[in-house]
C-alpha cells in the first residue's frame, strides 16, 4: 500500500507578516493578497519580489493564514518552499524578510540571496 507524502508549506507568515499583509490589503480594496516572487538580480544572484495582487494568475500557490493572503508566483515555488516570512520594523527600516531554508548565501547588505531549488537542499542535506 502506497504511503502519503504530505508536503509542506510554501511559505507561513509570522503574526507580524499576517499582520502587514492584512494592512496592506486593507488599503486596496482591489487586493486579493501580496504576491511573492523571485527573479534574478543583485551581486549574489537572485532578488525576492513583491507587489499587491489585483488578479490570480492560473497557476498561483495562494497561501492564506489568519486573513492574509500570499500568492506565490509559479516559478518561485521551487525556491521558497518551507520558507517562514516575517515582518520587522527597528529605528532605520521596516520590512518583510524571508527565513529561508533554500537560501545558501547572501550579499553584505542583504539585498539579494543565493537561493538553490528545495530538492537540492534537500539532496544535500541527505
């Protein structure tokens, strides 16, 4: 008999990033969450992305946790699989920052990350 494999979460939020969220949602009524994404960019390869969503596209993750919505952009998904997202305010900046497990690397002033498809870290680590 065939055993379940349950897979995890692609991202979960912090009560403060479902906080922001929500906020953020709140002030444009047309939000449907804030989409996520990665592209390629910045001295150490790859740049998180984000944007409030008005649409879903077709092949979205949509993420929902106490009322906030994140949509995961299709080709993100392989990047951020069991990633905890949290939002942080001190003196200079607020921002959400990303506890990424597929991350292995990252730039001195923390703009970009080198990021490595969930299967291979987890080949790596086996």
């Amino acid at each position: 008999m065939p055993t379940l494999r349950m897979m995890p979460k692609i991202v979960t939020m912090t009560d403060a990033a479902a906080a922001r969220v929500r906020a953020l949602m709140a002030a444009n009524p047309k939000a449907l969450g804030l989409r996520v994404g990665v592209k390629k960019g910045g001295c150490a390869g790859m740049e998180y992305t984000m944007a409030v969503a008005e649409t879903k596209g077709p092949h979205d993750e949509v993420v929902e946790q106490d009322g906030a919505v994140v949509l995961i952009e299709p080709a993100a998904i392989m990047y951020l699989i069991g990633t905890e997202m949290d939002y942080k305010t001190d003196k200079l900046a607020s921002q959400f920052v990303f506890n990424n497990p597929n991350q292995t690397s990252a730039c001195g002033c923390g703009e970009s990350v080198t990021l490595a498809p969930a299967a291979e870290v987890n080949a790596r680590e086996s």
